[in-house]
C-alpha cells in the first residue's frame, strides 16, 4: 500500500503576488533586494513612498523647531511636507525657524523614534 509521506514543510505564508523589485537606495544608489526594508549597504531606510523611484526629497514647512540638548549647532524639526503625519528631522541649518520653508531628504533624514544617532550628529566614538 502506498504510504504517503506527510507534508512536513508546510509553507510558510506566501508572500502576496506582487512581483517584488529592487529599489535603488537614494542615499549610495544601491541596488537593494524587495524585501530589504533597509539599504544593505549604507541602511539608509527604504523609501516608503510611490514605487521606489527617487522621491527623497521634500520642501517642508518648519512645524516646530527645538534645540537638542548637549547638541548646540544641531535642532530638532517637526516639518509638514504634506502627509499625515510630521516628519521629525535633525539639522545644523542655522536659519531654521518655525514658519520656514526647508527642503528636507527624507532617506536618511528621518528618526522618527529612533535614537538619533548615527548619520545625523556625527559618531560618537
Ligand atoms: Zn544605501
């Protein structure tokens, strides 16, 4: 009698059908796998939006502007460019107010709660 071997690999859940394709890292033009949600090369975020073409730049309205603490030439910016929601940003500008207008690179730029550590303030060693 045949005895069928049960399935033992059950497949994980499938990715939906949508081809996947390469985004180019707008920060070193690296050619990243779909489903890379970072650069693999220099982790700059994959662009969230459109289709990936290179969108990463923005003229932004200046929402709040604070200094960050221990960081004198650097402020924090929240920047409305247009989506829900705000966009927080570090930069040494030094005429930035509330009420500009600044073009921003969103790759790269956003901290959006995370530390903001790397690539923004320089590397603490
Ligand atoms: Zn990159």
């Amino acid at each position: 009698m045949g005895k069928k071997p049960k399935a033992k690999a059950e497949e994980p859940e499938k990715p939906p059908a949508e081809p996947a394709e390469p985004w180019l890292c707008g920060e070193c033009e690296q050619e990243n796998p779909a489903e890379e949600l970072a650069c693999i090369a220099c982790e700059a975020p994959k662009p969230v939006s459109g289709d990936g073409k290179f969108e990463h730049f923005a003229v932004a309205l200046v929402k709040t502007c604070e200094p960050v603490p221990g960081k004198d030439k650097l402020k924090k910016l929240e920047v409305d460019v247009g989506s829900e929601e705000l966009l927080k940003i570090v930069t040494n500008a030094s005429n930035v107010k509330e009420g500009s207008r600044v073009v921003v690179a969103k790759v790269g730029a956003i901290i959006d709660g995370e530390p903001l550590k790397k690539s923004v303030a320089g590397s603490p060693r």
